[in-house]
C-alpha cells in the first residue's frame, strides 16, 4: 500500500458504489441501498494503493439511518470506519447555488478550502464537470458506477 495520509476521495453513493439497471432511471429501483460487490471492491483498491481516506459528497451524509448502514457495508469490503474522515458541509441555503451539481461542486470545493486538501478525487455520477475542468473529477455512470478503468485511474490521478 503506498501510504498517502493527505490524499482525499470525496464520495458520492448513488451511481458510484449503488448502480442501478440499465432499464431504470431513479433510484427508487433499489430501495435497500445496497453497495455493488464491484464498487466496493474497487473502492477498497483505491484506498489499498493509494492510503487515501473518505469524506462523503453524497447527500447520503445528510441521513443518519443511510450514512451508518454505509458504514456498516463498506466494513464488509475491508474499509475501516475511520478511514471515513468526514462529510461534505450542507451549504444549500446558499442563495448564489444554480442547482443541484453546482451545490455538490460547492460544497466539495469549501471542504477543499478548509482542510487544506492538495490530493484528491471526486468521484460521481453527477456532471459536476458542467461547472469545473478540475482534472481530479471522475464521472461515473449510474448503470455501471465505479468501473475497473475508473478504478485504475483514480488509483494513478492520486498516486501521481
């Protein structure tokens, strides 16, 4: 494992870790929130290779119920609750926020800002990339989520 303590993931769930089938087009489909087996495995990599710690982007952070039953399923795949390090502030009573991507995008930014983060990715399915060219930014797809190739390059965006 390369050890890294300052490098970051900020983390979406929904599209990331949960896919859906391609024939659905919500949420909703799935209702128990479960992690894919090949997401989890894949984040695990990630933090194997990289040393890299969690901080929860998605609006999962803002439920109790759904952020400790994360934190239960991520255990199942090796990631220790510790290696979770924090959450995203809610800022959606910021009037200047355009929509839902630019409020996720803000919020990642202002934790950025006050920790002082210089190593990280972010990985969603969200277009974040309508309001950033931030080269750290991996989009997944809600039907696929966090792919093998996706895998390989947050590995190398980190490691580098």
């Amino acid at each position: 494992m390369k050890q890294n303590n300052n490098a970051t993931i900020f983390l979406d769930i929904d599209g990331v870790l949960c896919v859906y089938p391609a024939s659905h087009h919500n949420f909703r489909v799935n209702p128990n929130h479960k992690v894919s087996e090949f997401a989890g495995k894949n984040l695990k990599a990630i933090i194997d290779k990289t040393g890299a710690n969690i901080v929860i982007s998605s609006s999962w952070r803002l439920f109790p119920e759904y952020l400790s039953d994360l934190i239960k399923q991520l255990g199942t795949y090796g990631i220790a609750w510790n290696q979770v390090i924090g959450i995203t502030d809610d800022l959606s009573k910021d009037p200047d926020i355009k929509d839902h991507i630019h409020l996720r995008l803000t919020e990642i930014n202002a934790y950025i800002e006050k920790h002082n983060i210089k190593k990280y990715i972010i990985l969603d399915d969200f277009a974040l990339d309508k309001y950033t060219t931030d080269k750290n930014f991996i989009k997944t797809q809600m039907h696929t989520g966090l792919t093998e190739e996706l895998r390989d390059r947050a590995i190398k965006r980190l490691n580098d």
